[in-house]
C-alpha cells in the first residue's frame, strides 16, 4: 500500500494539494509516481500562469507514455520546481517533499473541501 | 522493470459494438493527423483508426529537441538499413517546417518516444477508455505491454513482443524510434537477434489512452498502402485482439463500417473535420509547437 499522507488532499487522478502558509503547494503521490514508471521529461507551467481545477497543468512522460497532470485547485502559478525539469528523480523517490511541482496561490474559488480526503484517497486505492 | 502478463480474468471484457469506431480518414497532411489522433484522445468509445500521410514526414516523440534530429545516433541502426526510400504517396506537402535530417516535414506528436520516418511505415492510431475492463490500471509499461501483445499476435508467430527492462532513461538521446529499445517493441529475429519492426507510444489524458504505432512493412508482411483492404482488415484483427471480442461479433473482419468522411462524425456541436482544422491552426501547424 503506497504511502498517503494525511496532512494533504487529493485529486483522483492523483495529485496532491497542501496548504503551505499563503499558497499550495501540488505534486503527485506515491502511487502515481510508481505507476508511471522510469521518468525522462516533464513540462511545467510558467510562473504567473493560471491554473484551474481538473484541468492539464503540465505533462510528464515515461516509457514512451506522456501523461497529464492535473491541478487540484483553481489559482497562480507562484513558483515551480524547476529541479525537476532536469532529474526527475525526486518525484520517485520523495514525491511528497523534493517532489513537488508547483506552488499556486489558490483564487477566492478555490476550495480544498473538493478535493478528496486522505481517507476518500486511501479507499479509492484499495478499490 | 519485467513486462507482467495481461490478466486472463480480464479477457472478455463485455464491450458494445456500438463503441467501437474505425476510421479511415484518406490522405491528410502530417498536421492534420497529429491534430486527428489528439482529438481522439477526447473522443468516447474506442476508435482504430489508419494514418495515411500526403506526404513523406518525420513525427517528433512529445519532448524531443527539434534538432537533435541533425545529429545521427552514436549506436548502430538495428535494422541495419538505410532510410527506405519513400513510397510515392500523393504530395500535397502544406507543412513547411522541415526536419534537418531529412529536409521532410515535420510535426510533433503527443505521444512519447523517438522520431519517426513515415512513408513507407504502417501507422495506426488507437484511443479506449483507461483505466476499463481491458486496461484495468492506467500503467503506462502495463498498458504499452497489452498493446504490444495483442498486435504481435495478429502480425504472427515470427513477430515478437520485445520483453525485459525498461531502458528509458540511456535512450534518451538517441534520436530515432527504431534506434531505441523498449519492452513495447514489436521484434523478430531472423537468426542474428532482435530486429525491431514496430514502435509504440502513448498518451493519457484522464479516463482515456491514445496509442500511435509504427509498422515496418517490410519487415511484417503487410502489403502495401495502395491495398486498403488489407490494412483494413489487418486493423479489424487488432480491435478483436485487443478487446477480446466473441468471433460472432459484428466486428467480424470487413463487416463493420469504416468512417471515411470525418464531417459525419460529431464532435462538441461540430464535426471532427472542422476540429481537425481549428487544432492545426492551433497547435499542430504552428512552429512554436513544433520546434523546441
């Protein structure tokens, strides 16, 4: 059972949320991470972007397979981990810390309640 | 990472024929049929579709450099061949970009993986639900493995899914899809070991896959591009493989219809052909796209 951190919440297809002083921060779990693969690109938004729940922020791709990552929240873009364009090795190894991928200041309808708890995600992988 | 064998429990799947689409759209420039094979990712249902080119291109893999293709891999070609020489398809070349290795035109795909000569190849394209009954996680090396399975075994007892480890990362820089090694790949060996002579890639979007296959002719048995018969019902054994159709079902080779025209099929309150034309101008033709 892949670790699932309770002090987050989840989007289904994956992604994290954790609130982190005045913005979010947003990655993929564990799980994902696993599934994925050996990891060789990935494509994050630029800074001052706009993101929006449910929907692509960036791309990632591993063995010849190019997946969307979706945001978990309405917001902007504040800072990305630019790390991470050239090694993406930490999004498999520490997918919750040096793995995270963009930090975005929520908008006012910006809401964590829609996003699944971390037991909602839990029982989700157990399915 | 070992390729794990599909799940038996899995095997008949119950799928209507209603879901299942193929399409056969002619000649459309490379543009346009990237811009075809993103729109299907969106599509419901599963769609087969046969990729025909008006003209002689080089697809890019999602993230490749624009100009490593000037740059020839340090490693020996598998095949051991030249670039084939390409097939006369009719020319209507409307992308101007061109690749610097071949002076071709070149568009960039959303699947991943390594540049691609087309021409002579047989190139499909494959969008399904995933995860579903046939894909019941969305694992790309698991999803990638079915694929290959079940295309290999229509091509033959001499082809071959390729199998081990993933190598991913040191294929990186090799620039060519046929150049690198994959578990995916569809092989034969004649005598000397594995010669590669079919490439997959993917692309997932929530709740769906899109597959885009290169097919060595040469290597396969498969008649030429002018036999559109043939590809036709080479394309009707895969979707019965891959999900695991009765042999009563209508999909019985032939008997299904072949969408053609993609103005008669709807998409968002327009047709798939006005999209095709809106994501070209959007994306697909658009330099910024294309080169990076």
């Amino acid at each position: 059972m892949s670790e699932v951190p309770q002090n987050r919440n989840y989007l289904s297809s994956h992604e994290w949320a954790m609130p982190e002083d005045d913005h979010v921060v947003v990655g993929i779990t564990e799980f994902a991470a696993s599934e994925l693969g050996e990891l060789v690109y990935i494509e994050l938004p630029e800074i001052g972007s706009e993101v929006h729940f449910d929907q692509q922020f960036g791309e990632i791709e591993s063995v010849k397979a190019v997946s969307a990552l979706n945001s978990p929240l309405n917001g902007t873009v504040v800072e990305i981990n630019s790390a991470l364009v050239e090694s993406q090795e930490a999004i498999s190894e520490t997918p919750y810390d040096d793995g995270w991928m963009m930090k975005i200041k929520p908008a006012e309808d910006s809401a964590m309640d829609q996003l699944l708890s971390p037991q909602d995600y839990e029982s989700q992988l157990s399915e | 990472m070992e390729i794990p064998a599909h799940d038996p429990k899995h095997d008949h799947a119950e799928i209507s024929n209603d879901e299942v689409n193929f399409l056969d759209p002619g000649f459309l420039n490379p543009a346009e049929n990237m811009a075809l094979d993103a729109l299907l990712l969106d599509l419901p249902g599963w769609w087969f579709r046969l990729t025909r080119w008006s003209t002689p291109c080089v697809t890019l893999g999602r993230f490749q450099t624009f100009l490593a293709g000037s740059t020839r891999s340090p490693i020996q070609r598998e095949s051991h061949g030249e670039i084939p020489q390409i097939y006369p398809f009719q020319i209507s070349p409307q992308v101007t970009l061109s690749h610097p290795a071949t002076a071709l035109p070149a568009v960039r795909r959303i699947t991943g993986g390594g540049s691609i000569l087309h021409g002579e190849d047989l190139t499909i394209a494959i969008s399904g639900p995933c995860p579903s009954d046939v894909f019941p996680r969305r694992k790309p090396a698991e999803v990638a493995a079915y694929f290959s399975q079940k295309i290999s075994a229509v091509l033959g007892d001499h082809i071959q899914t390729r199998g081990g480890h993933d190598e991913e990362n040191s294929m990186q820089s090799i620039v060519d899809c046929f150049d690198r090694r994959s578990p995916s790949d569809l092989v034969f060996d004649p005598g000397s070991g594995p010669v590669k002579a079919g490439g997959l890639a993917l692309a997932f979007r929530p709740g769906r896959v899109l597959l885009e296959g290169s097919l060595k002719r040469e290597h396969l048995s498969l008649d030429r591009p002018h036999d559109q018969t043939h590809d036709r019902q080479w394309l009707s054994r895969v979707a019965q493989q891959l999900l695991s159709l009765p042999p009563h079902s209508s999909l019985k080779e032939g008997s299904h219809r072949w969408h053609e025209d993609l103005s008669d099929i709807p998409w968002e309150e327009s047709h798939l052909g006005e999209c095709v034309r809106q994501k070209v101008d959007s994306q697909f033709g658009q330099e910024k796209w294309n080169r990076r």
